[in-house]
C-alpha cells in the first residue's frame, strides 16, 4: 500500500548500498536507481551524496529516512488489521532461523503450522544466530529463532526451550563410553569448532571461560558453519566437538557417533526474537505461541 519509491529508498538507505537494497528487493540496480530518482524529482531534493563509489544520506534524505520507517510500518499495519477483519490467517511469514533450529527443529514445525494455517506463506532464511537478529532488527524479517540471547536492546526475546550441548566422538574414541567429561580433559584433543558468530560457538566459549579453560587454548583444527559438516568431520575421526544434541539423535542410533553429557552439564535456551517497536500481528502472534509450544515439547523428547 504504501508508496513503492519510498519502500526502496528505506532499503537503500538502511544499507547505504545500492547493490544490497536491490538484492534484498529482487529488483534489478538500474530499477532501484531509478525509483530513487523519481523520489528525488518529486521532493526536489538531493536525498543521497555519492563520492568515490559510496553514498551517505543528506539532511533532506535523512528526515525522508525517518519518516519512511514510520509510514511503512503504519502501513504494513493498517493491511494486517484490515486482513484480520475477515477472520482468514494468511499472507507471508518472514522468519529466520540459526543453522541447528533451522536444520533439526523447523522443518517439523513448520509443516504442522502450515497444515493447521494453509494460506499463510513462509519465507525461511537460515544463517548464524549474530546475521538472524541482524536482520530481525532491521527489519528484514519478522521473527527470529536463534540459539545464544538478543545482544540488540532493540529486539525483545521470549526463550522458547532449553538444549542440552554435548561432547561428541567417534564410538572408538576413549571419551565414547564415558559417563561425562570435563573441558579440562578435552582441552588438549584435535576440536572441530563452529564459526565465529555462531550462537553455539558464543554459548561454548562463555562456558569453557566458567570453567576457567581459554578458548584460544583449544586444539582447534577445523572451523565450520554446519552441524551436518561438523558431524561428518567427527565421524572421521578428525576430532572431537560440541554440538547441540537435538542434532545427533540420528547418528547415536545408528551408532556412528557417540554423544557425551559435559561435566558440569552445559544447557542453554532457544529464544524467538522479534522487533519490539514493530506492531505484532495475529499471525505472528499465532505463530509465536504454536513455535514455543512445539519447541518444548520436542526438546522433552516428544514427537
């Protein structure tokens, strides 16, 4: 509903980039660049300085930038509450997700709401838990799932269940059929690590820090973005690594990789982050209660 010129020069100028903004919008540069002219010739007014292959906002463009952001959202309310007014759940769902909810915990969820709610369209955006409240915060999506706590005073957070890291090995391997281990015993083993950024990664080395072992001190032989890529790695006999036991549940029961409770145990929780100044519509709202049940009742072993 609201004006389109408006709706990509917010992009571009939350980006300052138009290259990101036409990414984002699937529109192609020249499109972009020429919506923004057409804004400018109807303000008669310069919104962007370019120099030397960047743009910055100028004071015409940055009091634009401050009232797009509010006719947009008023906007985007205004066709939620009109759509609520005839009782029918639909239309987009923007959601984005850290890589081992994304993979492990989802993919079920997301199948149940969308028999319960056929009309509604999901859109999911997998990446690190540091990229997915990024994006949340600006904007670009409407809800996230992440694995470490919001560091964006902007978001509200609601956790959703708690997951339970373990050491993982390969059946073989003199951690396999021990009853627990501590970081001291493994600080010395070739470890498999997440990359930076990722919310296991974070979670992991606050804990190691508690147990007065430095994550620099880690034999770190490898870093990778896939619990998948991680397992596959393990399975090698490569190292050990710390992962999320909502994603071995497969390979323990086909006994190709063994899985070790930490001593002290290391338990973290999975949260739903949403913009806190953004208006909650009732299929988010909808959403957000059906994810956070589903969510504790899978992380209790239920199916």
């Amino acid at each position: 509903m609201a004006d389109r010129r408006l709706q990509v020069f917010y992009t571009v100028a939350r980006h300052l980039s138009f290259t990101k903004a036409a990414e984002q919008l699937f529109m192609t540069q020249p499109a972009v660049t020429f919506q923004i002219k057409q804004l400018e010739e109807h303000f008669s007014a310069r919104l962007f300085e370019r120099s030397h292959g960047k743009i910055a906002l100028t004071p015409a463009g940055r009091l634009v930038m401050e009232y797009a952001g509010r006719i947009l959202v008023l906007s985007e309310e205004m066709e939620t509450r009109i759509a609520e007014l005839t009782g029918t759940m639909s239309g987009p769902l923007l959601l984005g997700a850290s890589t081992t909810i994304a993979e492990f915990i989802l993919p079920r969820i997301l199948g149940e709401f969308k028999v319960e709610h056929p009309q509604v369209h999901t859109h999911l955006t997998v990446g690190n838990s540091e990229m997915i409240e990024t994006r949340v915060a600006d904007y670009a999506l409407d809800l996230g799932l992440i694995e470490s706590p919001s560091h964006l005073p902007a978001l509200a957070t609601e956790v959703c269940c708690e997951d339970e890291l373990m050491l993982i090995c390969p059946p073989a391997h003199r951690f396999a059929k021990a009853a627990s281990v501590k970081p001291q015993e493994f600080a010395g083993e070739p470890y498999v690590s997440r990359e930076l950024g990722s919310g296991t990664r974070e979670f992991m080395d606050q804990y190691l820090r508690s147990c007065n072992v430095a994550p620099e001190d880690l034999n770190v032989v490898m870093e990778l973005g896939s619990p998948e890529a991680i397992k596959g790695v393990v399975e090698t006999g490569l190292g050990v690594s710390i992962v999320s036991r909502a994603t071995v549940a497969k390979e323990r029961k086909l006994g190709t990789l063994a899985a070790v409770p930490l001593d002290p145990r290391l338990i973290r929780t999975f949260s739903l982050v949403y913009p806190k100044d953004k208006f909650r519509s009732r299929l988010l709202a909808t959403f957000i209660e059906f994810a956070i049940a589903r969510m504790k009742r899978l992380a209790n072993g239920g199916v």
